[in-house]
C-alpha cells in the first residue's frame, strides 16, 4: 500500500477522522454545489430539521451520472479499499445544504455501533466510514465540522435507542459537550473520511456563508436491515464498487 495512504489509515485509527485534501477539483465542485444548489431552489423533495440542516437522500437516482462519480471517488479509493477490500458496501449518499442558521446537534451516524458487543461468537462487527465531500471553503469565520477527541474509540453516554430521537437535548448530547473536541475546517474540493461512530458535528459561525456537502456511507457487511443508522440502506444491488464483477 503506498506510503500516504497508510499514513492517512494510521491518522483515522489514531483520531477517528482524516482530512484528504484536494479531493475534488474546482469543476467538480462546481457542478456538485451548483446542482444541490438548484434542487433546493427547485423545492425538489427533501428532508429538513430544526438545526438548519436539508438533504436531498436520492441525489443518486437524480443525477447517477454526477453524484455516482462520488461512489469510491479516485481520491479515496485506496484508502477505502485498504480498509474494507471487496466487501466495502454503499449504503446511502446524501446531499446535504444549509441555506441558513446552521449549528448541527452532536450525533453519530451510526449510533448502533457500541450495541454489537454480544452479538454472537461470529458475528463481525459492523463499521462504517462516511466520505464527506465539501464544496465551499470552511474556515473559523464560515464554517467547520467537530468531533469528540477520540470519540470512536469509547462508547459515549446516554446513547440508548429510543433515547437519542432527533435533534432535541438528551444526556449523549450533553455528553458530548463535556467532552474535548476537534475542530477541523475543510475546504472546497477536501475529503473527510471518518468512522461513522464518531460524534460529530457541523456548524456554520456566517450564516450568510453558502455550504453544501455530499456524504457518502460505507458499511462493512454484514448489517442486519432495523441496524441503528442515520439513513436507510440503497439495498443490495450495485452497491458494492470495488467488488467489480469478480467472483474469484
Ligand atoms: O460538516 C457538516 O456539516 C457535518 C456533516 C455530517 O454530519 C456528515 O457528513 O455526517
């Protein structure tokens, strides 16, 4: 494995998170941010909370062409690749936009993850990475996205299925803002590769500031289908991008 992409899976070991760089170019980004841009100005369907944030869940089937691109993009193939080989599994890709106010609540993506412990003498347990890619420049006066220091590596409190609903306050909330934190700003056209365990979140300090990101999720099988994640699974078709036609 070359020599960056094994120190970038030492870094999301060690803090739970890696920043790729320049992950996109400014076409890219362009046509990504322009495109969520005018779904939002469209009304096309979308999902919306109280935090500021809307997401688009079926960008994919809007724009395959576009959005697929992001699927296992170049940038990051290898380090997905280094981590998950064959059985890296898409579970969902979402575009997200924050046309206003924005001060995401702490959450992890995938708050089933400290369930699995006793789950049976042969069950793996399941991960998941997010890749979220970013379209605007985040920066201390615009925008940035947090983590708990070291939050992948124990389980948070307060985190009890039917506990943690939406965006109101709970303990694992409260939790969270006890914990230390690091901030990171990424930048147009950067990668942010994390486990979808951590605790996280977005905020934008303008509100004025356009911002607009596409996550995609990974999952290592196998995830039963009710698992505690943020979004639903696409299924099982197609889904798997570096599993190629190979049954070998
Ligand atoms: O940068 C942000 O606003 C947070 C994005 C996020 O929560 C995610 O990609 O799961």
């Amino acid at each position: 494995m070359h020599e960056l992409v094994e120190q970038r899976l030492d870094d999301l070991a060690t803090h739970g998170f890696v920043v790729i760089e320049g992950a996109l170019g400014p076409d890219e980004c362009a046509a990504l941010s322009g495109r969520l841009r005018a779904l939002h100005a469209e009304g096309h369907p979308r999902g919306s909370n109280d935090v500021g944030t809307v997401w688009f869940d079926d960008v994919l089937d809007v724009d395959p062409g576009l959005f697929g691109g992001l699927i296992a993009h170049p940038s990051v193939r290898e380090e997905l690749r280094g981590l998950c080989g064959r059985q890296l599994q898409l579970r969902s890709l979402r575009g997200h936009v924050y046309p206003g106010a924005y001060k995401q609540h702490w959450h992890m993506d995938f708050y089933g993850y400290w369930d699995q412990a006793a789950e049976g003498r042969l069950a793996s347990r399941g991960t998941a990475v997010n890749t979220t890619f970013y379209f605007q420049d985040g920066g201390p006066a615009t925008s940035h996205l947090e983590f708990v220091t070291g939050g992948h590596l124990r389980p948070p409190e307060g985190v009890k299925r039917g506990e943690v609903v939406a965006t109101e306050d709970n303990a694992f909330t409260r939790w969270c803002e006890e914990q230390p934190r690091t901030v990171v700003y990424p930048k147009a056209g950067d990668c942010v590769l994390f486990f979808s365990h951590i605790p996280h979140r977005g905020v934008k300090t303008d509100d004025t500031t356009e911002r607009s990101n596409v996550v995609c999720h990974y999952q290592v099988n196998p995830f039963y289908p009710g698992v505690w994640f943020l979004s639903e699974t696409l299924g099982d078709d197609g889904v798997y991008p570096l599993a190629g036609g190979s049954t070998a």
